[in-house]
C-alpha cells in the first residue's frame, strides 16, 4: 500500500528534478544534441554506455564522442570508412576504450541493417515478447552475434546473468518516457511506460533502502524488480519517473529513513 509521506517526497521530488534545467549536467545531455530520431537513438545508446562514475566526466566524454563521430551519429554508424574507424582509437573513458567502441560502431551498424535500427529492434521484439527483460537479453545476444573483441562484453551488461543493467534501464527511460517536461524523449511509443524498469546503480540503491522501496541487499536484477514494483505502487503507468525523485533525494542527502 502506498505511504501518503512518502508519495509527497517522491512526487515533490520528481517535480524538482524532471526540469530541463537538469539536462546539461545529466548524460541525456548527449543525445540532447539532436533531433533526428536515428541520432538520439545512438547517441543516446553510446552514451549511457560510458555513464558510470563521475557524471561531469561522463558527460563531458559523451560529447568528445559525439565529436569523434563527426557531430553526426546515425551517419557515422552506417557509412564510416576504415579509416574513419580506425580514427576512434584516440578516444577513452575510464576502461572504455577506442576499440570497445569502434566494435560497438560496427554492432549498431548491423543492427542497422538488419532490424532498421535500434528503436526498431526494442519495439518489435517487445512486442512480440512483452517482456523487457527477454528483449534485453535478445537485444545482447544480437549486439555481440558478430566478430568482436571479448573484452568490450563488460560494456553490456547481462540480465540472464543477473545483472541490474542500470544502463540500459536508463537508456529505455530515455526513449520511451514521454511527458510534458522535454527531458525524456518518448521516441519508442510502442513499448508502454509500465513495462520500464529503474535504472538501479548504488546512489538510487542506497535511497530505495532509506526509504524503505527496496529490502534487498544486493544490486541486481531481482533488486531491480522489488523496487519498481514498489514504484508502481505510487504510479502503476509510469513507475520510472520516480527515477528523477531517489536521484534527487540522493543529491539532497537530507533523507531520513521512513
């Protein structure tokens, strides 16, 4: 049963962060850029790719990115040259290096090809499974069904393994939450806002437990689930906009547990 106490935190809180005031210093800052759907679909996948750790870096490193792409994401991905690709070499961020993305430039260009993009895979596999964490695992086993170096498989994290897969929880809030904010995009409308899963790194983690949404000790994906279905208790249709309210209450760090 929803907590009338904590439905006014969460619903204060999201209305203080869901602003665009909050895109420049966030990681949506980066398919920001644009406003070519194809565009925002990959810069928006490379650059929640890199988003852990310091958000100003991870920013400031989703723009270098862009800049290495030549500003023009989609186009980069369907039509560079070898050498163009090989010119990615120059770029890291923490242990993501040139060549992890230059196998993700080739992956997405297969995806491409052979599904019409990113969003097109999301939306047609949902579809036919209604099951975000069986599209995440297809979408997995697709991205890496080609040649590519081992060690940029850690950059795509595996919910069959149990992984929490913060990243693409935020990626997919990204494309498919819509309202009237202008922070998220709500590009993919065939994927419901219900279906979404919180992006569940240690900062949200820790504010789930303070405020007594999550039991469970571990980051993981059953983790994952028990506090969205907490979520859902205080808004059963969009559950992940209170994504915006535990990473207030995290930059608030006043919280009292609850």
């Amino acid at each position: 049963m929803a907590d009338p106490e904590l439905r006014e935190l969460l619903e204060r809180l999201h209305d203080r962060y869901n602003r665009p005031e909050f895109i420049a210093c966030d990681p949506i800052a980066v398919p920001h850029r644009y406003t070519d759907r194809a565009d925002r679909e990959i810069a928006g996948f490379l650059a929640a790719t890199i988003a852990w750790g310091n958000r100003k870096a991870i920013v400031a490193s989703g723009h270098r990115m862009m800049r290495c792409m030549d500003d023009a994401p989609a186009d980069f991905v369907r039509n560079a040259s070898a050498g163009e690709l090989a010119a990615l070499d120059r770029f890291v961020h923490r242990t993501f290096n040139g060549g992890d993305l230059r196998d993700f430039v080739l992956a997405l260009r297969r995806l491409d090809a052979q599904y019409g993009g990113i969003g097109a895979f999301f939306e047609t596999h949902y579809e036919a499974t209604r099951s975000l964490p069986a599209v995440f695992a297809a979408f997995r086993r697709a991205f890496f069904s080609a040649d590519h170096a081992p060690r940029c498989e850690k950059h795509l994290s595996s919910v069959e393994r149990g992984a929490a897969c913060k990243r693409l929880c935020m990626y997919l809030r990204w494309m498919v939450r819509h309202d009237d904010r202008g922070v998220d995009f709500g590009l993919w409308r065939r994927i419901p806002m219900s279906a979404l899963y919180l992006p569940l790194d240690v900062h949200a983690g820790e504010t789930g437990r303070l405020l007594g949404l999550l039991s469970r000790r571990q980051n993981d994906w059953r983790a994952v689930e028990q506090i969205t279905a907490a979520l859902r208790a205080y808004d059963a249709d969009d559950p992940v906009r209170f994504d915006f309210a535990l990473f207030g209450a995290g930059m608030e760090g006043k919280l009292q547990p609850i």
